[in-house]
C-alpha cells in the first residue's frame, strides 16, 4: 500500500530582502496526505491533480509545491493534463481585505526623501570620519575645513555638524508632510469616492495564456487623464502562525530566523507575515479596513498592458513560467488586474480585481522569480 501526499515548501522573501542571505535561512515545509492504494494507480491520478511548481532554487528564496510517493518526490513533469484545473481554495483574508477594489498611491516624497536620507547619512558619516581625523592632519600642518565652532546656547558646536545635521532633519520634516497629505487624501477619497468598474472576463483566465475582458467605467471624472489596464501575478506572504507551526516555533515565543515581531495590527489579524516593520505603507486611515494603499506583492511579475477601450481588451500573460491561483496558508500564488487611472492630482487612482487563474497542463519552473523590497511606492504600474 503506497501513499500519495503533497508538500508545500517555501522560504519567502522577507521585507528588504535584499538585505537578506537566503540559504541561511530555514524552509518551512508543510505535507498533506492526500490518498492511499496501489501505487501505479496514485500515479495516474495525478493527471486529475494541479501541476507541481517551483519557484526559486534551494539557495535562493523558493516556494514550491510538489507531490510525495512513499515520502519521496514525484517528477510529474511529463505528465500532461487534459484540462487546466482550478484549485477551489477560499481565497486569503489577504485578498479579501487588501487587495479588490479602489486603491490610492502615496505621496511620491516618500521615495524621494528615502533615498535623499541614504546619502545624507553617508555625507555625514564622512564628516564624522573627517572630524576625527582632524586633529591628526593638523599635526602634519595640514588646515582643517570646518572644524571651527559656533556658539549656539551656552555650548559650542563645530561648523561641519551645523552645517550637515539640517540634512537629516529636514526629510523627517518632509516625511512628516507627506504623511499629512497622504491622510487629507484618504479623507477626501472616502468622502467621494467613484463608482465601480465592471469588469467582463470573456474566457476562463489560465497561466501562460492571454486574459481577454471587457470594462465599463460608469463614472469618469474630469480630473482623469489616461487610463490603462493590466495584469500581474505574485506571492503573497504566508499565514505568520503556519510558518511559525512548520518551523517548530510558538507564536508567542522568539520568532524564528527572517521574521520580526509582530507589530500590533489597528485592523484585523493575518494580513500580513508581520515582517513589515511598520514601513511598508505610509500612514492609513483606520476606518478603512485594510487600508486604502496597494501593497505590493514582494515575488511577482506584470503581464501585457493596454489601455482602456470600450471593445474587448487583451493583455499578454506575464513572460515566466506561473503557476494558477494557489490560496492555502503556506502558498499563495495570486492573480490580479489592475485598472491605472492618471490623474490630475494625487498620483494615480487603482482598481484591483482578483482573479481565480486556471493551472497549466504541466508543471511551472521559475529559476530566479523578479523580487522587489515590498513598499507601497514600489507597486505603481504607470
């Protein structure tokens, strides 16, 4: 008596994580029992089962699910499936929450400010190394620049501080404001916020194969410039606690290698893998649940772009290899289109509709999935 499981690996990419070295990082693994009975004929079930996929190497970040045979991996491969099968999960809270309907873009500052602040410290870093090597130039004969004082209160400051520590602060001061319009933005969309689109998918979606849909926009405002629609796929984050519960470790206990603490949610629980730290979206407003800015998925990949008509439109599948939707605790693999409306003022207004996406007939191979660091300014599709 032979039995068939399916195992689900993944070792995810934390936020900023280029800062990260993958293979020192563990796996979780999860296996599920799917059935038992003669082994050529589990084998032949598997061409009513979805195709395995791998997303990632052993030493990079990886998220593969694949199927066991007396706990020892099946190469289904070659196996070719009559029809592209579609898993009949529930989608993740995730989803639901944060990721359908209308969505805001941040103020552009915050990008601006942040990389501003990487050279400042840098600058100052080398003022600071200047300073104390100073004293040391001196003794050669050699002037110093700089290195006198100005008498601010009752202490006496060197001119090069004076001079560089306005270049810290000020993109805090700025920071500060961008975070002020972004909540009079919110506001202001939640007081007026347009009517929906409605979104036609004319054939069943499936991986590898061009989405064809109609859209009727209702309502278009004066303030509306180009409208284009595309669509993407990605990984979310995994269920915090089925991590947590893969790799051995308690919930309320140190967190294992790669995940921060959990950051108190002013929402619900579980919309993220509370490795964010607070950064990945400017502030937001609470009474909106889940937010109103689009977190960008940390492995994904866009596929073809139009824009908006009122005939058929049809958008080019992403170039790598995807797997369908994907919705268990460990593995979610999702799917999206994107309505991208310029506006006039306060950057561009998006519209998220998911999508259940049909597997492809045989197995998907990713080597090396495009990652990103996971802030919201990096999921603008203009």
């Amino acid at each position: 008596m032979s039995k068939l499981q399916l195992e689900q690996r993944i070792r995810f990419p934390p936020f900023e994580s280029y800062r990260f070295i993958p293979s020192g990082l563990p796996i979780a693994k999860n296996t599920i029992d799917l059935e038992s009975g003669n082994k050529e004929e589990l084998l032949e079930t598997l061409s009513n089962r979805v195709p395995s996929f791998r997303l990632g190497s052993e030493d990079t970040w990886i998220i593969e699910q694949r199927y066991l045979l007396d706990e020892k991996p099946i190469d289904d491969s070659q196996i070719e499936r009559s029809n592209h099968l579609l898993e009949s999960s529930k989608k993740p809270l995730a989803v639901n929450k944060q990721r359908q309907g209308w969505y805001l873009t941040p103020n552009p500052i915050h990008s601006a400010v942040r990389r501003f602040i990487s050279k400042a410290v840098i600058v100052l870093l080398i003022a600071l190394g200047y300073l104390f090597i100073e004293p040391v130039l001196s003794s050669y004969g050699i002037p110093g620049i700089g290195t006198g004082t100005i008498r601010i209160g009752l202490l006496d400051y060197p001119i090069l501080a004076v001079v560089i520590l306005p270049l810290l602060f000020s993109p805090l001061a700025l920071r500060v404001g961008a975070n002020l319009a972004d909540l009079v933005q919110q506001q202001n969309f939640v007081k007026s916020s347009p009517e929906s689109p409605n979104i036609e998918i004319i054939e069943e979606p499936s991986a590898g194969k061009p989405l064809r849909l109609k859209i009727q926009l209702p309502e278009i405002r004066e303030d509306w410039g180009k409208i284009d629609v595309t669509w993407r796929v990605g990984a979310l984050s995994p269920a915090r606690e089925k991590i947590f519960s893969s790799l051995g470790h308690q919930v309320s206990k140190q967190p294992p290698p790669g995940l921060t603490t959990e950051l108190p949610h002013h929402w619900e629980v579980g919309l993220d893998d509370g490795t964010g730290g607070g950064e990945e979206a400017p502030m937001e407003r609470h009474e909106v649940k889940g937010g109103l800015f689009l977190r960008p998925m940390r492995i994904m990949e866009f596929g073809g772009k139009s824009e908006f008509k009122d005939e058929e439109i049809i958008l080019e599948a992403p170039t790598l290899n995807w797997p369908g939707t994907v919705s268990s605790e460990l593995i979610r693999i999702h799917w999206e289109v994107i309505v991208s409306i310029k506006r006039q003022k306060g950057g561009p207004l998006l519209w998220v509709l998911p999508l259940a996406v049909h597997h492809p007939k045989r197995s998907s191979l990713i080597e090396k999935p495009p990652t990103n660091d996971g802030r919201t300014e990096s999921n603008l599709v203009n």
